[in-house]
C-alpha cells in the first residue's frame, strides 16, 4: 500500500482519499452513455444556471473562487473520476466508477496490469507486485471494512 504499489498516492489521509481527480485506465462500460468524467462533468457545472455564478443564484458571486478559478480543459481531466475512500471498500462493490469490477482482486488485478486508458493519460503505471504481496494488498483493503 505504502511501498511498491504506492497506492498512498491517491488514497492517503485519514479516509484514504485525496479527493482529487485520476485517471486511472478503467475501461468503459457496454452499454452505458459514453462518459469521459471530470472533462464534461466540469462544463456541465459550469453550464448549470444554478451554480455559485448562475442566473438563479443564492449566494454571493465573490464566495464562488471554485468555480472561478476551475480548471476546464486541461488534458488530464479526461476519463479522470474521484478518488473514493478506501473506508469499507470490501463493503461497497461493485469497483470503479461504473462499477467494471465485482471484487478487490480484479481491482488490484486492473492496477496490475495498468493498461492505457481509451481515451486521455492514465496516471497508473503496472505494479510488479508477487501473487502473494497481491494478495496481501486485497486483504489489507479489507481489513478498512472491519
């Protein structure tokens, strides 16, 4: 977790999260819309009359820096979806954003194999983890379910 898989990275701090925005090679899933996550989910905030800066707002315009300043087309945003928390993980299937795995071993296996993404830059890169540190890995993601 901290060592050669360094999944620290992303799931770090007291619920195992940066709350940032990754993309991590996960593959679409047949049948579902397209979606090519925070690049279009930021343009449809923005697009939201609704929003901090919106016709229809309720607050003051000078408390929407998020908004503001968000990055929106930045190449990194495509197929990048957030990072959960890792709290109860074993507890929550099925994984990934769209639910594409059913277990934390075929999570861990995707992590693994790190394949590109199918659209924009994985961030991830193959673990050369053993089947037993594998294994060790699946089984420390469960114990944050105990």
């Amino acid at each position: 977790f901290i060592g050669k898989a360094n999944c620290v990275t992303c799931h770090n701090g007291p619920r195992f999260t940066d709350n940032s925005f990754h993309n991590t090679g996960v593959p679409p899933v047949a049948g579902l819309p397209p979606d090519r996550g925070r690049i279009d989910a930021v343009h449809q905030v923005e697009a939201d009359p609704f929003n901090c800066l919106g016709a229809y707002r309720d607050g003051d315009v000078a408390a929407c820096g998020e908004l503001r300043f968000m990055v929106k087309n930045a190449p990194q945003l495509i197929r990048a979806y957030k990072t959960p928390s890792l709290r109860g993980a074993a507890t929550r299937p099925p994984y990934m954003h769209a639910g594409q795995f059913s277990s934390l071993d075929e999570v861990v296996a995707h992590y693994a194999k790190a394949a590109p993404s199918v659209e924009g830059v994985s961030e991830v890169h193959p673990l050369e983890l053993s089947d037993r540190e594998r294994a060790a890995l699946v089984a420390f993601l469960k114990t944050l379910s105990e």
